[in-house]
C-alpha cells in the first residue's frame, strides 16, 4: 500500500529542499554512517533515505546498490507520518507493506527500522533506516545507535546549510561595503578636483588614501577568508597599489615585503602607518618637484618579530619639522604604533627620513 502524503508536506519539501543535498555526489562522511549502522545492527542493508515528491533518495547505502526507488514502493514515505522511531520485526506482518513488491519478493526485505531525520523545525525529510531480507528483533543498544547516528546526520546537514547561509551573508556584506567605500571614495576625489586652494584639494586626497586603505584591509579580509587574519605582505602591497595611482609623478614607491600574518585591527594599524608616512612624504619630503624614493621594507627578524622601515630620501625631518611635522600626520603614526604593540623609531638627516616599527607576532 502507497503511503499518504505527509500532513504538512508543502513546509516538508521546503524543509528538505533548503539543504540542497538532493542529488549530490556520495561523500565519506555519510557513508561512514550508514557502514556503521548496518554493522552495529548486523543487517544487510543501511540507507540515509530522503523523502521527495515523488521519489526517495538515497544520500548513502550500503546493500541497495541504487540512489532512488519510486515513492509508491517506499518503507520510509509510511514511516516519516509516525514518531521518531519506528521498528517492523516483520514486514509481512504489517499492514502497510505486506503487499509492497519490496516485502513480497523474493528475496524480501522482511525487517525494518528507522529514526526519523527531523529539520530544525521538526519536520521529517527523511530516514536513516536499517532492513534485513529475515525478521528481526533490535537491541535496546542498537536502537539507542540508530537514533544517535540519525542526529549526527542532520548536525552534519544543519551545519552545512548554517555555513552556507554564513557564506551568503559574507557576500552581501562584503559587496555593501565595498560598494559603500568606492562611492566614499570617488566622491572625495571629484570633490578635490573641483577644489581650487591647493590645500583643500590635498587634504582630501588624503582623506581619500586613507579610506582606500581601509577598503583595502576589508578586500584582504573577504578574499583570503582566513578569519581575523591578514597576510601584511599581500594588504601592504594592495595599500601601495593605490598610492601609485595617486602620487605625483617626481616620487617612486618601492617595496620589499616577506610574508608576516597578523590579526585584522593591527594589520588595519600598519596600513595606517604606511598610508600616513606616504602621505607626509609626498608632502613634506619632495618639494618644488624634487625627484624621491618612498620606501618599505616587511621583514620576519625573529619567529615573534617583524619590522616595518618606511623610508624616503627626501630632505630630512630638520626641514620637515618646519613644514608642520609635528602635524596630525605624524600623530597618527605615534598612536597606530601604540595599538601596534611595538617601538616607533625614527632618525632623519638631509638624505631623508626613516621609521622603524617593531611588529610583535605573538
């Protein structure tokens, strides 16, 4: 006899369908399950059976030899409308399959046993389930084993379809903020274009660095997808990129960058002290055209150590001083080193000026 449908079968088949499982390839983990289900209850055959319109699908089997039978011929569409477990001794004996091509065949599938794969608002999308061409008795044991096998299944399903959704999420946020930053940021440069005081147009410039440095930090985050991690080589490197688009045609940027993870907010603190030394270089150490170099240099000094040198052979902190280097800029260099955790030297001579940050690792 063909199994009614389930009472609440619309949110069934929404339940089941929001893990995206139906159809995917066999994977270790779920065989693993139904090996060791068919071995704790010495049966032929152990299925993670799910429940379709019109079809059950097999996740995994052990002793079928098949991915999907028809529903009218289906033990689990009858078993999915019971409680959460469900023993048949023998299936000849039972109403519902004694006359299922299944049972009576031969061989039948004379025992069965089942606890119900429940989603996370307790709707049965499907079995995991054990038969036998005999009848049968299980153990207390073994039914204990079936229901908690049962559960890890659909842990393994929730968890999957969480991380999905994460994932999805991720990307919106992401796409927001990039979206957000890009606008912020074209916006400040059409705004110093427009500017006539040359001081204005240059402050917004560097209102503009330093939001690309930011937006940099966050691109760095969502592409490595490493957590709170950030690789400095990769995230210094991508600051810069932005810079040379922005600097003056008489400076040049160089770089030499080894390979030193840190957590995102000192990582945000380096891009910071990168950006605003850059910045009062281009400022302060290059005047009337001066040809200049602006240099960094990432090195790993000890396994908990790296060093930071920002470097320009401009014309010196002496004559910077003069030009407002006690300013906001170099302020902001003092207080990113602070949430750094490591020493800010500095040295200058009339061939430039030098800053050395320790970068502790651990």
């Amino acid at each position: 006899m063909e199994a009614e449908k389930h009472p609440k079968q619309t949110e069934r088949l929404k339940a089941l369908y929001s893990y995206e499982i139906l159809d995917t390839d066999r994977e270790k983990e779920f065989d693993d399950v139904v090996a060791l289900a068919a071995g704790l209850c010495g049966t032929a055959v152990a299925v993670i059976n799910l429940i379709d319109a019109e079809r059950q699908w097999f996740k995994a089997e052990v002793g079928l030899d098949a991915r999907e039978t028809p529903l009218e011929t289906s033990l689990c569409a009858h078993v999915i409308l019971q409680d959460d477990f469900v023993e048949i001794p023998d299936t000849l004996h039972d109403p519902r399959m004694r006359d299922n091509p299944l049972c009576c065949g031969d061989p039948g599938l004379r025992f069965y046993a089942g606890a119900l794969l429940r989603s996370d608002g307790g709707l049965p999308i499907g079995t995991l389930c054990v038969l036998d061409y005999e009848p049968k008795k299980l153990t207390a044991l073994q039914r204990d084993a079936i229901r908690v096998l049962a559960d890890q299944v659909m842990n393994q399903l929730d968890l999957r379809r969480a991380l999905k959704t994460a994932e999805v999420l991720r990307n919106e946020v992401h796409h927001r903020v990039k979206n957000s930053l890009q606008s912020i940021s074209s916006l400040t440069g059409m705004q110093s274009r427009s500017l006539s005081s040359e001081e204005a147009r240059s402050a917004l410039v560097t209102v503009q660095r330093r939001i690309e440095t930011v937006a940099a930090l966050h691109e760095q985050l969502y592409r490595t997808n490493a957590g709170d991690k950030i690789n400095l080589r990769d995230f210094i490197s991508n600051v810069v990129d932005f810079m040379n688009g922005t600097r003056p045609s008489n400076v040049t940027i160089e770089t030499a960058l080894d390979e030193v993870i840190i957590d995102s907010s000192r990582a945000a603190a380096v891009g910071v002290v990168v950006n605003e030394f850059a910045t009062n270089a281009i400022k302060h150490a290059f005047p009337d055209g001066r040809i200049g170099t602006i240099g960094f240099v990432l090195s790993r000094v000890t396994p908990s150590l790296a060093r930071l040198t920002c470097s320009d052979n401009g014309i010196g902190l002496a004559e910077k001083a003069r030009a407002n280097a006690t300013g906001f800029g170099l302020r902001i260099l003092e207080a990113s080193a602070l949430q750094i955790g490591g020493p800010l030297e500095h040295r200058s001579t009339g061939a430039g000026t030098e800053f050395t940050l320790d970068i502790p690792l651990n």
